[in-house]
C-alpha cells in the first residue's frame, strides 16, 4: 500500500497497487479528477 499525494489539489490519498510494477499506472485524485502517475507521485510506502 502505497500514500500518493495529488500534484494538482496536493491531497494525499492511499493506492494499493495488486503489482510490483507501477511504471505505467495511474491513479485518479479523488478530491479533484486530475489523473496522474503513480510511480512519480508516491510519499510512503506501507509494509502492511
């Protein structure tokens, strides 16, 4: 599970990504409706 922080609104809002690989993912803010990469956007990761 990763915190992903919008670059648009700069809310922060939680991912859990079902793979290892996130190069080409992207996430849609929740606040806002700015869609956006995962990879480059991601403040912690959770270890669950």
């Amino acid at each position: 599970m990763f915190l992903l922080q919008c670059p648009k609104c700069k809310n922060k809002m939680r991912y859990q990504g079902k793979d290892i690989y996130l190069t080409g993912k992207r996430k849609k803010c929740v606040y806002c409706g700015k869609s956006f990469k995962v990879n480059s956007n991601i403040t912690k990761n959770y270890k669950n």
